[in-house]
C-alpha cells in the first residue's frame, strides 16, 4: 500500500508543472498568431494551431465524453481533456519560443 502511495504522489508531483505550461503556451500563443498573420515568423505552428482549435471545439461542443449536466464528472472531464490540449500547445511552440528569444537579443 505504501508503494502505491509512493508512486501515486511522485505522479501527481511529476505532473505540477501542468498549469504553468498551459498559462506559457496561452501567453505565448496568440502573440505567435500575431507573428505568423503578420509574415514574420515563417515556420508555421500547424499542430499548435490543430490543438488550440481541437481545445476550443471540445469547449463548445455540446457533445462530450461525458455530458456537462453531470455536474462534476462533466465538468472535470471537459477540463482535462482541454489542459492535455493546451500543454500540447505548449511544447509545439519551442520553436517559435526560441525565434523570440533570439529575436530580442
């Protein structure tokens, strides 16, 4: 029982990093948009652009896994599908991450 719980929490903790990724990917996402509507960032994101937009579509859809007016399993579905989404996001944008930072330099 105690290595279960062991293991349990060094997955919860490997995990913590979750939110920040997500705030960084969102932060980071919509100045990229900017960069590449505008012409200066070339590498178009296509992946970064499918997640964001498959994010968006699970939030809207009025169908899910499991329907929203099963009050908390609803919800909290909904809410872990979009953060695994949105932390995708976040790791397709290294590269243009890298660009901004050598761009500022």
């Amino acid at each position: 029982m105690a290595l279960y719980s062991r293991q349990r929490w060094r997955r919860l903790k490997s995990r913590a990093w979750t939110l920040p990724r997500i705030a960084r990917g969102l932060r980071l996402f919509f100045p990229m948009t900017r960069d590449v509507m505008g012409g200066r960032y070339r590498p178009v994101p296509w992946k970064a652009f499918a997640l964001m937009a498959g994010a968006i579509g699970y939030l809207v859809m009025p169908f899910d896994l499991i329907p929203d007016f099963i009050l908390p399993f609803g919800l909290l579905d909904d809410a872990v599908i979009v953060s695994w989404l949105l932390a995708r996001v976040d790791e397709q944008l290294d590269a243009y991450r890298a660009w901004q930072d050598g761009r500022s330099r």
